[in-house]
C-alpha cells in the first residue's frame, strides 16, 4: 500500500512552490539589495548637498 496523502497540505505545498518561483524571478529582474538602497540614497543626498553649495545667493528672492 502507498502513503496517505492529505490532499489540502500537498494543493498548498504546490501552490506555495510555484508563488515562491515567481518570487525569486521578480527579485532578480526588480529587487536591490538594501545595501545598493542606501548607496544609492547616500548617493543623492551628496548630489543635493553638492549643488545647493554651488548655489550662488542674489538676494533678489521673494
């Protein structure tokens, strides 16, 4: 005789192999790591810094 097999557990385990596989494909096309996050926001921030030092004052603001 074979094992009992409870089908709503094996429908679930499916279910969750295929949703995790989708996942995993999404994550490489449109995930970043947080590290490349904070570099990337550290990043900006420096730019804005940058430029608001370049900014040059007229004094004819309103």
């Amino acid at each position: 005789m074979g094992d009992v097999i409870n089908f709503r557990k094996a429908r679930k385990i499916a279910e969750r192999s295929l949703h995790g596989g989708r996942a995993a494909v999404n994550r490489l096309r449109y995930g970043r790591t947080k590290a490349e996050s904070n570099l990337q926001t550290a990043r900006d921030a420096k730019a804005h810094h940058d430029l608001d030092q370049h900014r040059v004052d007229t004094g004819d603001e309103r």
